[in-house]
C-alpha cells in the first residue's frame, strides 16, 4: 500500500502550497490530499497547483481512489475524508467553524491507514490541524510541520508544534525534499489496535444518526458552554490537549477557535441591543411629536426624558464594546 501524505493550511496556505507543488516531483510515490480553509467560496486552487507543479491537481470527487503522484483538493464547503482507501465528500458539521476543515481529513486518514499517513500542518490561524495531526501519531503516523518561522501565519504550526510529538519541523524550502524521502520509505510495522476515542469521535464528527449522544458521552462531559453553529450543549472532549468541545451535532472546537466565535457572537448581542434601543428612542421621539401636536405638552416632555435614558444606555453600551480589548492568543 502507498503512503498518504495528508495537508492542511489556512491564512497564508495558498502562497505556500504553490511554492511546495512547484518542487514536488512527477515521481512522487504517494498522493496528496489537501484542505484549505476556502469555505463556501469558489476555489480554482487545483488549477493553480497545476500550472504550478508538475503533478496533476483537480477538486476531490465523492469515491475517488487516490492515486500517487496526483494532488486531491478539498472541494468548497465540503470535508474530505478517507474511508476504506477511498475519498468521500460530505456537507457535514463545520469543525472550528471551517468546513472543509484539516482534522476531519487527518482523523479519517488515521483512522484508514495508520503508519501509512504522512500529516503536514503549513500556515494558517489558531490552530485547526492539532488534533487531526495528534490522531495521526496515535495510529503510527509522520507528523511533518512548518517552520513557524517561515509561515506567514505562525499559529497552526505553533500549536501543532505545542500539542504534537511532531517528527519534522522544516521550512518550505526543504518540505518537498523531505515529502519525498518519507513517500518512498515503506511506513513503520506500528501495528496498533483501532483507537476507540478517535473512533468515538469520528461518529460523533461525522453525525452518525442517533447514536451520535452514545459516541460523545463515551469520550466527553457537559459544559457550561453552548455551541454557536447550532445551539446546542457542547461538551468537553476528556484528557485533550489542547481542551476542545463538541455539541452531539458534531461540530467541534478546540478552547481557542470556541473563545473567537463567542467573543465575536457576545459582540454582536450588544451592537443588536445597540441598535435596539436606537430605534426604541426614534420611536418615543415619534410619539412624543404626536404629543405635542395633540397640544399634550406635559406628556410628550415626560416621553423626551425617557429617550434621554434609553440614549444614555446605548451610548454605554457603545463605549463598552469600542473599548473591550481583542481576545488573547
């Protein structure tokens, strides 16, 4: 069986995956899967990649077998998983609110092929890819990194490098050369047993129908927290480092992708509560018009004073928000 070379970026990832199909060569021993954090937005990554490189690369097709020596790209709004040697394709929960996202290919790529895996985390935000990369050590993969270094967004590589028993950490510049010496070597007799949490997992990412609550209460306990996708109760994944969440929906964040989208959901509460008590103010106003045309005088100054107050609350609360410091790294 060949190898696999899985890979993940994200903010800076198409510069760097441009410079790394312009050294892979047409002998490359393995296929390459890569996502990159396009979201619902059209991509011509592949055809880039093409006039790049020299090996062929085209948007992943639902049961596609890869082939080496062929790049497979994540299609828009589509994960990418591995599953019985095949690709499949499927609209399923976001994960860290991407969708494609890097760890539902680099767990699928584990849990299929184990040893076989060789997982590589380039530039890109926060830290999408750790986990992904950390199931691919715990069946018997190659975890390769960027040099933090030389990405133009450090964090994923930082995180990864952070979180994971990581084998390579090299610049760009020497990431094609080593691809190909590990496509080449034969993967190592690792053989271990099928990992029940990262199967667990797996079901729960994947919504896998209504034993999904089985699957997340087996490796996760409640938290305070809700899911700000769908809503629902998220749970704290057990022994993760980084910590991470899950709602039994299935979609998933790590601490810090989770504290980016309640900072910026609790932002917009309060400029809708802003705007709220704008237009309540513009309303008494009207009525307080209405008042003083009915020659109700007394009235409409007891309604221009409650303005007063309601615009005394949105100005606080507009000074709260302007003021409140960006969330830390």
């Amino acid at each position: 069986m060949n190898r696999l070379i899985v890979i993940g970026a994200s903010a800076g990832g198409v510069s760097a995956l441009e410079r790394l199909a312009a050294s892979l060569p047409e002998t490359l021993a393995a296929p390459v899967l890569i996502v990159l954090h396009v979201g619902a937005h059209p991509s011509a990554l592949p055809e880039v990649l093409s006039y790049r490189g020299r090996l062929p690369a085209e948007h992943a097709h639902d049961g596609q077998r890869p082939e080496p020596g062929r790049i497979y790209v994540a299609p828009p709004d589509h994960h990418m998983l591995v599953v019985d040697n095949s690709l499949r394709l499927n609209r399923g929960p976001k994960e860290h609110h991407a969708r494609p996202a890097i760890d539902p290919l680099f767990l699928s790529a584990a849990l299929a092929r184990g040893p076989e895996v060789i997982g590589v985390v380039l530039t890109g935000m926060l830290d999408d890819g750790t986990f992904g990369l950390q199931a691919i050590k715990r069946c018997g993969g190659t975890a390769v990194v960027q040099d933090p270094a030389d990405a133009v967004e450090p964090s994923m590589p930082l995180s990864a490098l952070r979180h994971v028993d990581v084998d390579h950490c090299v610049p760009l510049d020497e990431m094609a050369e080593l691809l190909v010496d590990l496509a080449s070597a034969p993967p190592s007799k690792d053989e271990r047993p099928r990992d029940q949490r990262l199967q667990h997992e797996q079901h729960v990412m994947l919504f896998d129908g209504r034993d999904a609550m089985e699957h997340l209460s087996a490796i996760a306990t409640p938290s305070p927290f809700v899911c700000p996708d769908c809503h629902g109760g998220l749970w704290e994944i057990a022994d993760s480092d980084p910590v991470r969440y899950r709602c039994h929906v299935g979609h998933g964040f790590s601490i810090r992708t989770l504290q980016h989208e309640l900072w910026g959901a609790a932002d917009d509460s309060i400029w809708d509560a802003i705007r709220a008590l704008q237009e309540k103010s513009q309303l008494i106003l009207r009525m307080a018009d209405l008042h003083k045309a009915s020659g109700d005088e007394r009235g409409a100054a007891a309604l221009e004073t409650t303005v007063k107050t309601i615009q005394e609350q949105a100005n606080g609360l507009r000074l709260l928000v302007e003021k409140t410091p960006l969330p830390v790294e």
